[in-house]
C-alpha cells in the first residue's frame, strides 16, 4: 500500500468513526498503534531519515548523500 492510499484509509476510518461517535476511541487506538510501529523500526525522534529500511543516524546531509551513493551502487551492482 503506498503511503497516499494508507493516508486515504486513514481518513475513511476516521471519517467512519466519527459518524458513528467514536471518533476520539478510534484516533486514540490509530495513534498508539502508531506509536507501536515507529519504535518498532527504530524512530526515536523528528526528523528521522531511513534510506533502504536503514536509519540514518543524523541529519547531516553529507551523511545522507553518502549513504543514498551507497545504495545505488550497491544496486547496480
């Protein structure tokens, strides 16, 4: 699912939800699943940049530019 169709979805179970008044129920049980699946891939704080399911363990640009080049080669290898 892409993330545009999973944010769709999102919003069709809130949309839901609040039509049948357990809006605050749902987003509560949407956020700490949320919260579950972050911590689970290892986000431990905003920004965090992954490049091919890896972290990246700062902001640094230089860093992300290195790791991308990585990446790529190691795919056309």
């Amino acid at each position: 699912m892409t993330a545009v169709a999973a944010f769709d979805h999102v919003l069709q179970l809130l949309e839901a939800a609040r039509e049948q008044g357990r809006f605050e129920t749902t987003l509560d049980a949407l956020l700490s699943q949320a919260v579950i699946d972050l911590k689970a891939i290892g986000v431990r704080s905003t920004p965090t940049f992954f490049v091919n399911v890896k972290p990246l363990a700062s902001t640094d640009p230089d860093q992300l530019d290195e790791m991308v080049k990585h990446e790529v080669a190691q795919f056309l290898k």
